[in-house]
C-alpha cells in the first residue's frame, strides 16, 4: 500500500499520540489537530485519504467539521471517535458522510489501524471505479466515432453507386468529404484525357477563384505530385515543410496549401491515377491525422469506382462486348454490400448493446450518489450489465464465424418466459427512464403462462425481444403499451408482442424484413432482417399483422423442445451443486483475467495458484501439486496448447481447461493431441468455469 496521509483531530494528548504512534508504525503520514477550525485549516491546505475525528472539541465540534471536510475534500474518508457513543449520534454521523465510528477507550489499538486500512481501501476502491467510468465512457467514445466513419463509409458508398451522372457524383462526393473532414475548403481536381494536366472539377470555399481556368500539371504543387506519385500528402506545417515549400505556387493560392494543416489524396484504381482530392482550413483547427488519411483513402477508393463507372455508363448500355466489365462491377458492389451489411450489422447490434451497458451503469451510479443505496437495484444494474456483456459475446462469435458456413443449430434449453423477463429488464432505460426524461410513459404489460421450453440460444432471442422492443417505443411518439403474451399451440411456442403504435401501410409490412430497408432518417435498416435470421436459425417463423394508426403485433412461432415437461421459470429448477475444493494453477498472461478468475475460483472454496507466462506455470508444477489446470491459449513465449502437451510429458492424468478468447477458432483434433481435457471461450461466466472445474472429470472435450 502506498503512503497514505492521515489527518487526525484530536484534543486529548494522549490519545492524539497513540494515534500518530499507531498510524506512523504502518508507514502512514500523520497530521495531529487539536481543534476542529485547525483541522479545517490543513483540510483546506492539502488533501487526506482519512481524517479521524473526535465528536466532543472545543468550538467547532466534530459533526460539524465532518460536514465542511465532506464539502471541501468529498473524497477523503472520515472515522468518527468518541467516548459518548449513541445510537442517536452513529446515525447522524453516517448520515453526515462518515464512513465509519470508533468507540472510546480503544480495546485493541491495532483495530484503530484495521478500520483506517478499511477506509483508505475504500477510497482507492471508489478512484478505481471512478477512473473506469472514466475510461469505460472514452472507450465508448472512441468506438461510436468507429462506428460512424465506418457508417458513414458504407453509406457513401451505397449513394455513389446510384449516380449516372459524373457531375453531380463528384458534387456529393465534395460535399460528404467536406461536411464529414470538418473543413472550409475542398476541391476535387481530375486529370485529363491526356494525363498531363488536373483541373478542378468540383469545390467548397473556393470562392472568388475562376476554378474553370485553373490547371496544375502533373508534378506541379501539391495535387500535382501527388497525381504523379499515387500517393497522399499530409502535411502538418506548410510554413516548415519542405515539400509545402517546394511545391507552394502563388497564383494558385499555394497549390490549395492552408497552413497549419492540409491533406491531398489521390483518386486511383488498380493503380492508375485519375484525379486528386484536397482538404484544408479544418474549421476545429486540430491537425489531420492517420485516422482521417484512412478515412478519405477509403472514399477516394469507391469514388474511383464510381467515377469509372459513370464514365463508361453510357458505353455499358450500347455495347455488348463490355458485359465483363459490367459483371466484374457487380461483383464488387456485392461484396462491399456483403461488407458493408456486416459491419453496419455489428454496429446495430453493439450500439444496442452498449445503450443498455451504458444507461445500466449510470443508474449504478447515480443510485451510488443517492444516499441510502438500494443495493437490490444496484445488483439487478449489474446483472442486467452482465447479461447484454454475454449477448455481446454472441455478436463477437457470429463475427468470429463471418468468413465459414455456420451449420449448427441453437441447442440449449431456453424458457420464452424468461427471455421475455431478461429482454425487458435489459432495455429498461429505453422504454422507461429515456421515455419518462421524454415526456411520455411506455406502460410493459406481462401475459406469461406455463410454457413448455424451446431449443435455442437464450441471449440471441433474448436480443430477438429486446429489438421488438425498440421498435415499438420508436413507434410510441406520445407513449403507450407493449403487451407480452406467451403461449402454445401443439407442438409450436409462440411469443406475441403487441404495441399501441402508429402501425404500418402494407407495403412496409412486406417490406419489413429486408436488409437495409427502413422508415427511420437515422436507421440503418438491420434490425428487423436480424429479427429475422435468428428466429429462422431456430427454425421458427415471424408473423407480422399491423396497419396505420392501430399499431402492430409480431408473433413469434418457435418448435417446442419435445421431451420436457412446462416450467414457468428456468430459475425455479436451476440448483447449486457442491463441489469439490480443488488446489488450481491458473495460467494467463493478463493480470486483469488471472485476479478476476482467480478471486472467483477463491471464493468457491478452491486453493489458487497463478502464473503469468508457460514457463512460470512449468516452475510452479516442479514445485507443487495440482489437481487441475487452467490455462489461457494465446500468451507470449509458450501457447496454451505448448503448455499443455508439455505437461502431459510428465503428468498424463491432471486435467486441464483451455480458457480462450479464440476458442471458437480450436481444431478439435489439434486441442485432442495437446492433452485438452475442455475448452471454454472467454468471456466465460464464472457460473460455466465453475461448473467445468466441478465436472471436469467426467465431461467430455467441448468448445
């Protein structure tokens, strides 16, 4: 623990000394104040992890000074001490900020040193968690910019692939990159038949310019070399550059050089260079960087498309032998489509995703900064945060699966009550707390009877609801009701979800599970056509009945999970089993995932031994006994995979868990040969890596 600064109001003497003798003896720096205005005073001047407080001082008295400390330094904890102990007096001290109160005479003055360590722990537990929200919202930040350039990419490409005419093409593409880089001023420049010259074809804030007489030869400023060169400038100073310099031409307001900043990329496909597009004057002042060179690389590489296209247009239409070209075309525009509806998929489902995420944690927080916290709230937060996590997990996999032909169907035992339940708890700050900070009230109406199970994967139809959901409360401008109703019809589960919306016209209902297709200025058309994919991957079936101004019901049919008897709750028959304590070596090079696991592993009654590479582990299992091992698959050094058929060299019956964030990807043969008793893929709920190290004698190898 580092040196900790402890503020200690005391008028008595001796007990002042006591303290400071205590408390210097575990390192700590130790202030003595005999009043509370003194106290105050160095409050004022530096900052305390603890401040230790007798009630009873002259003037000021010691609830009083703990209210000015917890408005001056709200981060310093504060241990009352009195001889006057009372129920009266605890409760206002707690309710006053205190984190604690110690009784006078001290029994045991090591146990003055024990709630002060509790206190400064505390404290430094409270900066932790304040500096993960903090990181928590930058990384959040950063992935929404991600996710917008990457949308913005995708849309880019899909309007410019729709325009014919060359003109009015290279003006939408001036004006996206002129609007989406920030910047006063853009020109597009394109080189003629003969390649020797560039001319402005298009421009923004170019005023006063006759841009229909301007021509830059290649080689020339700026946009001339990069025409020549195929490749981009980004400089940072014109006034020290030397390329600026070099390539600064008076009359042509220094070949569209604006310092501080300017960027030219050219406009090529399969290497040949057709034009060049220049920004400069960023309005916000701040410098381009390698983000924005990748950003304008990617438009410059579908306008080069595009403007290929639009040239031979009309050429297309009245030949017959350009069909290949044609072809070749199409080809292209259906896997950027391909590409382009999987990213944009992702980032429908992680905006989603990080909606709940994010709205959860700021109900933690504010339920933290509202004294006295509801700690039944906090955890339904935080299991609802530890559920959309999990669904997230799913979206990764399907991510990590894009590039194969996914033959497997969902096969867990999934209760459509429960689905319902999770989904309405998850979207909880949409269509309550969002909904109310909006002026209307979304009223969730539960009709949910015994239900025999289905054959499924709980978080993906968990996500299925939750997206009906939004719908719904998207279609509720002045509020409303969502009404659930579950039931069952032979052999068939069925879900009906009913909303008071504004309904839809015919042909959106038939339209309404097409990628890419939607009513809303801002959607990207996805959630639907996911409704659909995941309902059909259970082999299920999607009945829409809506029609304007009467809102609109979703029925949702799934095959029943024959063999199993109804259940009103998965809960009611989940039962802990006990398991048997263990000694464990845990295995990862990431000190986050060795403390996580191995407190968990801890607490579940098992002795824990860690270490950080394939070589420690090697030491600790020349040194000692283990029952079993744990161990991660990508570290530096020595995989998990070395690791493991290492030990089964001198060790061929201790099992072992292969904990991997890359599990998805093993060869089951390969993970077989390595000794792998169970594979398990992170993120893993403790609850599944528990249960693995409790059945790990008898289950065979899975992924």
């Amino acid at each position: 623990m580092d040196r900790c600064r402890i503020l200690v109001v005391e008028d008595e003497d001796t007990i002042a000394h006591i303290l400071q003798a205590v408390l210097e003896d575990h390192e700590c720096e130790v202030h003595i104040a005999r009043t509370a205005e003194d106290g105050l005073a160095q409050v004022k001047r530096m900052s305390f992890d603890v401040a230790l407080l007798d009630i009873v001082l002259p003037g000021m008295n010691g609830l009083q000074l703990l209210t000015k400390i917890r408005e001056e330094r709200p981060d310093t904890e504060v241990l009352m001490m009195t001889s006057h102990a009372s129920v009266e007096t605890v409760v206002e001290a707690i309710h006053h900020g205190a984190y604690d109160y110690i009784r006078k005479p001290f029994q045991d003055v090591e146990e003055v040193w024990i709630n002060v360590q509790r206190a400064i722990e505390k404290k430094r537990l409270t900066e932790a968690n304040r500096s993960l929200i903090v990181n928590q919202e930058r990384q959040n930040q950063e992935l929404g910019a991600s996710v917008k350039r990457l949308s913005s990419l995708i849309e880019a490409g899909r309007a410019m692939s729709e325009f014919t005419s060359l003109s009015k093409l290279l003006d939408f593409f001036t004006g996206l990159v002129a609007k989406e880089l920030d910047v006063e001023r853009a020109s597009l420049m394109l080189l003629d038949d003969a390649g020797e010259e560039l001319r402005i074809a298009a421009a923004r804030g170019l005023g006063g310019l006759e841009l229909e007489k301007i021509r830059v030869k290649v080689g020339e400023g700026v946009a001339g070399r990069v025409a020549r060169t195929g490749q981009h400038i980004l400089v940072t100073d014109a006034s020290s550059d030397a390329r600026a310099r070099k390539s600064a031409n008076p009359k042509l307001s220094d070949s569209f050089i604006s310092a501080p900043i300017v960027l030219s990329m050219p406009i090529k496909s399969a290497e040949k260079v057709s034009g060049v597009i220049n920004v400069t004057n960023r309005i916000s002042g701040v410098p381009f960087d390698e983000e924005d060179v990748a950003y304008l690389a990617g438009l410059a590489g579908q306008l080069a498309v595009a403007v290929e296209r639009a040239r031979h247009f009309d050429d297309l239409q009245r030949a017959y032998e350009s069909l290949k070209a044609a072809q070749e075309q199409l080809v292209f525009a259906e896997r950027l489509k391909a590409i382009g509806q999987m990213a944009a998929g992702v980032a429908h489902d992680f905006n989603n995703s990080l909606s709940v995420i994010l709205g959860r944690a700021q109900l933690v927080i504010r339920r933290i900064d509202h004294e006295p916290s509801n700690l039944a709230d906090i955890r339904g937060d935080l299991e609802a945060i530890e559920k959309i996590s999990l669904q997230g997990a799913e979206t990764v996999k399907r991510v990590q699966e894009y590039t194969r032909i996914r033959k497997d169907l969902p096969h867990s035992k999934v209760d459509l009550n429960v689905v319902v339940r999770e989904a309405v708890e998850m979207t909880r700050p949409k269509w309550s707390e969002a909904s109310k900070a909006q002026g209307r009230r979304i009223e969730i109406q539960l009709e949910l009877n015994e239900m025999p199970y289905v054959s499924g994967n709980l978080y993906e139809l968990t996500q299925v609801v939750g997206n009906l959901i939004f719908n719904s409360v998207e279609a509720m401008p002045n509020g409303g009701a969502i009404q659930f109703r579950t039931y069952f019809e032979e052999d068939t589960v069925c879900l009906e979800v009913r909303d008071s919306g504004v309904g839809m016209d015919e042909e959106t209902t038939s339209r309404l599970f097409e990628p890419f297709y939607t009513t809303k200025e801002t959607g990207q058309g996805l959630g639907t056509s996911i409704i659909y994919g995941i309902v059909s991957r259970h082999l299920g079936e999607v009945v829409v009945d809506s029609a304007p101004e009467d809102g609109t019901r979703v029925t949702i049919k799934l095959p029943r999970l024959l063999g199993h008897e109804p259940t009103a709750s998965a809960a009611d028959v989940t039962e802990a089993e006990e398991t048997k304590a263990n000694t464990i070596l845990l295995v990862d090079d990431e000190d986050m995932v060795r403390e996580t696991y191995g407190t968990a592993l801890a607490l579940s009654g098992h002795k824990v031994a860690t270490a950080a590479s394939g070589n420690e582990a090697l030491e600790a299992l020349a040194k000692g006994s283990f029952d079993l091992m744990i161990t991660d698959l990508s570290m530096e050094g020595m995989s998990g995979l070395e690791l493991s058929e290492r030990v089964r060299k001198t060790n061929s019956v201790m099992p072992i868990i292969l904990l991997s964030g890359w599990a998805i990807q093993q060869d089951e043969a390969q993970v077989t040969e390595a000794g792998i008793n169970r594979v398990l893929a992170k993120p893993c709920p403790i609850e599944r890596l528990l249960a693995a190290v409790g059945d790990i004698g008898t289950s065979p190898v899975a992924t």
